[in-house]
C-alpha cells in the first residue's frame, strides 16, 4: 500500500520549493535513493527507483524550477547513478576533504564556546597536533576532554585531559597496565626499539612520546610527529617508517634471540608488507609483473631489517637506559628519549628538535 509514496514526496517537495523559490533544497545521504539502477540480484528495488526516477525528472530542466538548487550530500559517489551525475543535474562536485591546520582551529574555536580552558591551553597547539582530524573528531576530542575535566574534579580543562583525550581518540580506551614484569620488559625493549630505529633513520617523523599504557589491543605505544599532508610521501620516508616498523622485532632478535620472538610485530610486519609494496607498485620503483613484485617487496624488507637490526646492536647501551627509565615511569616524552640517546649515538638534525606535538601512532606492540 506504500507503493508510489517516495515518488509522490518528491513531488510534494519540489512543489513547495517552486511556491517558495527562489530556495535550495539539500538532500543528504543521496545515495540511499540515488545508488545505481539494476545493480541488485534480480533488479533493483521499484519503489527505490521509483524515487530516483521521480527525483530525476523534476531536475531535468524541463519542469520551469527556476530558481531551485539542488545539493546533495554523500560519502559514496562512486555508486550513484551515472543519470544523477550528467549536465543539468548534479553536474557540480565539492569534495570536502578533513581540515587543514586552520580549518581545525576554526572549528576547534567553535566547539570550546562552552568550554572552561585551562591557562595551558592553546587551541592553535591543539590544532597542529590533531592532522587527520575531521570536525566531528574534534568536537568529540573536547567533549572527551571535558568528561575527564570531571570526573579528576577539575574546573577547567589542562593540557592533560587533551593529551589523553588525543590518545584515547586515536588508538583507543586506556587498559589495565602491566604487572608482569618480564611482559613489560619485553613491551619495553618493543617499543624503544621502535623509537630508535625510527630517530636514527633520516627521513622519518620524530618521536613524540613511548608509553607502555595499554590502549586498544596495544600493549605500548610508541607516537610519531606526523606531517601535515599524508598523501605526499616521498620514498626514503616510506623505507624509513618501514625500518622503524621493524624495530620492534629487531629488537627482539637482538635482545632474546630467535627462538624468543614473540607474536607482538605481527601488526608491524603488516604495515612492513604493505608499505614495501606501495614502493614497489604505486611509486613505481619496478617492474609491474608479479614475481618481480614479490622479489622488489622482499628485497626492501631485508634491507630494512638489516638496517633496524645494525641501530639496535650499535645503540644496546642507550637502550638498556632508556627502557629502565620507560619501565620506572611508563610514559616518557620524545625530548626525554633524544637526550638520552644523543649521549650514546649521533641524531640527524631533523630529529634534534620536534617543535610540533606529534598525535600519530604509528608503532604498536
């Protein structure tokens, strides 16, 4: 007995625009009804496309709506219906991506109206460490930050309760820490060697922060300053991160020997896996032909994990102090871990100095 009414609201809605135009009529989630025709087992469904249909004819210029746009909105415009999509309709496309540095304090400005911040507070700070970060991100970010405001019985919000609303966000719910001691060594010597190889090999971000506070399924985390436009990657940061990747297991092997490593760089040889083969195939650094693939995305992961194995022999020393003062405090801040492995090793220039607060994790364990 519903049959037709989609149709029949689409009508009544172009009717309304007409008597009160000139208007603009905002469809969101267009591709809950403009998805493409006949893609379905056995068809689509009629009152669907009974809709689209309707939809279709009142914009194809031959009704008089002048004075009507329309705007639609989605995140799957890869499945509308090429006849949604043609002159005359929705012939005008906005990508709108996640927000640049002053994007996210403009919105950051809106969303702390309601807000107490606390003197520490800087929302351009807060800005340039959330990259990637998309509106409804941020909003959330203060709303996290807010809750934990009161639940320590705090008046106004700290760099505290952003930080941790940052790590929460992004990796996850804060676990129970670690009692077993030999676990958290191990967790320990993961996650510093993840540091080290990374800050030793140019081209990578630099270290903000090593926790061994469990968040997610990670046991420790180790956070990197990431750049603000990811999509522009040249291909020594790409080898760069994959040795970084590599310095957990590395560390393992050099640490406790191969029968003692552990299933904690699973997730690490993942991202080795596919960061090697967006080398080989996306950037094009070899043939594209399938075994040569294979030998080009082996032959960097090798020279990878020989490069992580050679920073962790030469730097044991520097480790041994910073997993000791990592194991004492669980969390210890990037400038932290450069002092102490400036004494042992020399650090490239760009990793001397982090200005930026990092918010990427990237190396889990």
């Amino acid at each position: 007995m519903f049959v037709g009414v989609g149709a029949s609201r689409v009508r009544d809605l172009f009717k309304k625009a007409k008597e009160n135009a000139p208007c603009i009529i905002f469809v969101d989630e267009i591709d809950a009804v403009g998805r493409t025709r006949g893609a379905g087992v056995g068809g689509g469904n009629d009152e669907r496309e009974q809709t689209l249909n309707q939809l279709l004819t009142e914009m194809d210029g031959f009704e008089g709506n002048t004075g009507i746009i329309v705007v639609a909105a989605t995140n799957r415009a890869d499945i509308l219906d090429s006849a949604l999509l043609r002159p005359g309709r929705f012939d005008r496309q906005v990508s709108v991506d996640v927000p640049d540095q002053k994007g996210r304090l403009e919105i950051l400005n809106v969303h702390a109206r309601n807000k107490k911040l606390g003197e520490d507070i800087s929302l351009e700070q807060i800005a340039l460490r959330t990259p990637g970060f998309s509106g409804a991100d941020l909003a959330n970010l203060l709303n996290e930050a807010a809750i934990l405001t009161g639940r320590r019985g705090k008046t106004a919000m700290s760099l505290s309760e952003i930080d941790d609303s940052v790590d929460r966000i992004v990796a996850g719910m804060e676990g129970t820490p670690m009692v077993d001691s030999k676990s958290k060594a191990l967790v320990a010597y993961h996650e510093v060697g993840h540091a080290i190889c990374g800050t030793l090999t140019p081209g990578h971000d630099p270290v903000q922060k090593l926790t061994l506070i469990p968040r997610g399924q990670a046991k420790g985390l180790t956070w990197f300053v990431p750049g603000e436009d990811p999509t522009l990657i040249s291909k020594q940061q790409i080898f760069a991160r994959i040795v970084g990747a590599l310095g957990g297991r590395a560390t393992e092997e050099v640490i406790w020997g191969d029968m003692e490593i552990t299933t904690g760089a699973s997730s690490d040889l993942a991202q080795v896996s596919n960061m090697a083969r967006q080398m080989v195939i996306n950037y094009g650094t070899s043939e594209k032909l399938q075994y040569k693939i294979d030998e080009a995305v082996k032959k960097i992961a090798a020279e990878a994990y020989e490069l992580a194995l050679q920073h962790i022999r030469e730097n044991r020393v520097a480790m041994d102090k910073i997993v000791d003062l990592l194991l004492e405090k669980e969390s210890i801040p990037g400038d932290k871990f450069r002092e102490i492995l400036s004494e042992y090793t020399e650090i490239p220039p760009e990793h001397l100095k982090a200005d930026k607060p990092g918010s990427l994790e990237v190396a889990r364990s």
